[in-house]
C-alpha cells in the first residue's frame, strides 16, 4: 500500500499491457497556491493518451482532466472549500489517486451537474470555448467546424449554438450524424473531406482539429475577414496552402491556438471552467460520454481512444 508521502497514479511502462499501470509514486510539494484533491473520477483526451502511448519514456505520468474533492484549501474567497466537489486540470499527472493543483485552475461542481459531465469537460471544452471566441461575436454568423463528433467538436457545436451561429458540422461517417444534427442549425456536412463543406460557404469561423489538407482547404473557405482556428494535427503535421486564395479572401485570419497559452495569457481554467459548468447546469451544454468505467481498464480505452473507436470522451472511475 501507498505510504503517507505517496499516492497512486497512471505511469508509462513499456512492458505493461496497453504500456499504462497504476503504481505508488510520491505526492508533489504543495504550494501557497495549491489545493489538495482527492480525485475521483479521470477523463481522457487524445493528445496526452497518443504521447503516452507512443513517445513519453516509461515513468511519465500523463492526465489533464479531474475531478474530486477538496481536502485542505487556500486562503481567499474564491478558493474552493474543504469537501467542495471540484473539476480542474494540470499539465500532466492528473490521473492519481490524489492530487495538488492551484486553486485557480478549479471550479466548484454546482448542482445539478454530475462528476462524470463535469469531468469531461476542462481540455475539451476550454479548447472549445477558447476556439470560438477567437471569432468574435457569432450571432448569425457561419461558423464550420470539423471533427464535429470527437471530444471538442461535439461541445464546439454546442457552444456555438448557444452563441447564436448558423452552425456547420462536418463528420466522415452518416453514423456519427445524430450525435450532433440537434447543434447543427444550418447543417451536418458528411464527406472524406472538407470539400463536402465548401457548398455551404463561405465561413465567418472555421475550428479544425485535423490539420493537413483539411486545414488546407479551410483557409480557402473563409468570408472576408474570417477567421480558421487550427489546434490539432490528426491528419497531417505539414499543410501545403494555396496562398493567393487565401490572402484574396481579404483580412482573413489564420489562429493556432494551444489551449496552455491560453490558459496563461488569456484567463485561467477555472474561469472558463465556470462558464462551462453553468452552461451544463442550464441544459445547453451536454457532455456525450462513450464510456464510464473504472480507471483500472486505462490501458484498454486508451488504445480505443487512439483508434478512434467511440465518440465523445471517456469517463473513468478512480479508486
């Protein structure tokens, strides 16, 4: 068992099955600025599950996303209090037992939220949230957005109708459409590409996750004075793009945008935390959670997530 000075949390071990274990390792220092947790519930996001199982060396501990209760607080109004059920995210590490994390990257659950909907929401949907902003006022305006069915397209869609925008989703699949048809008020786009979506142009805001030649052929589709959001490369790392369409366009924008600068020039996570939460508590926003299980089958859902085989995010019990 654990000793007082540890905990136990998700590592990288090559020679495990799905190369994650659970394993004892010691508690971070506390700062003046930290709040301790005890995690509860962990979900899962695909950029820190494809480093884990392909780059990170072994002993790494990867998580982004929480969710638990305060054990000790910090001084100042707006830190949790002990027993308040929180969700927050760290750099890395998240996926333990138990957890120290500043005050300000938490948000209180209010009622009426579930731990696993809260849970699923701090990478996912501070990108989302982040993402959209980038395009300003969005009522009435086109807003494209691709990977509409995965962790942050399927609340990307939601919050921007809720924003008032005519909004796009472009899926590859017809069996991922009821997933987000009811966000999509001017339409679901199905199609091996993005060129599905170029008839129904041009766009105000067009959020990708893919990259390639996904990205490529958003920069071609944009309204004068548009704006793409690009913050993943799924497709492809390196984007060949047609630069006289795209300066042609007229003052339109090109923004990458990595969710951990934002976090630190932009607002902290509790923030926009907050302003998810109560979108979730006034039924506007609903997390689309794949799987719930216990954090014991990391391994196995990992691999499925990197493989894309189910929609939304997984939830995972700790403990």
């Amino acid at each position: 068992m654990p000793t007082a000075e540890q905990t136990r949390a998700v590592v990288v071990d090559s020679h495990s099955p799905g190369k994650l274990r659970i394993s004892p390792v010691p508690i971070q220092a506390k700062s003046l600025t930290d709040v301790t947790v005890r995690v509860t519930a962990i979900s899962l996001n695909r950029g820190e599950v494809k480093r884990a199982l392909t780059a990170a060396e072994d002993g790494w501990r990867p998580g982004w996303d929480f969710a638990g209760i305060v054990e000790d607080a910090v001084t100042g109004a707006s830190s949790p209090k002990i027993g308040a059920r929180v969700v927050g995210m760290l750099a890395s590490g998240a996926w333990a037992e138990q957890i120290r994390a500043p005050s300000v990257s938490l948000a209180e659950i209010p009622e009426g939220v579930s731990e696993a909907q809260a849970v699923a929401l701090p990478v996912a949907g501070l990108t989302a949230l982040h993402a959209l902003r980038k395009g300003g006022l969005l009522l009435g305006k086109k807003v494209l957005i691709d990977g509409a069915s995965g962790g942050v397209g399927h609340l990307a869609v939601q919050l921007a109708k809720a924003s008032g925008a005519i909004v796009y989703g472009h899926i590859r699949r017809e069996d991922q459409r009821d997933a987000i048809a009811k966000s999509c008020t001017g339409g679901v786009v199905v199609g091996a590409t993005l060129e599905a979506a170029r008839a129904f142009g041009p766009y105000d805001l067009i959020l990708d996750s893919v990259g390639g030649t996904t990205l490529a052929a958003a920069l071609t589709m944009l309204h004068p004075a548009g704006t793409c959001v690009t913050f993943g490369v799924s497709e492809a790392p390196n984007s060949t793009i047609e630069s006289g369409v795209f300066f042609r366009q007229g003052g339109v924008k090109l923004y990458g945008l990595i969710l951990f600068d934002e976090l630190t020039r932009v607002e902290p996570a509790g923030e926009g935390l907050s302003v998810l939460l109560r979108l979730v508590q006034q039924k506007l926003l609903v997390p689309q959670i794949a799987i719930e299980a216990s954090w014991t089958e990391i391994g196995k859902i990992a691999q499925q997530l990197v493989e894309r085989k189910y929609p939304g995010k997984a939830v995972l019990r700790v403990g």
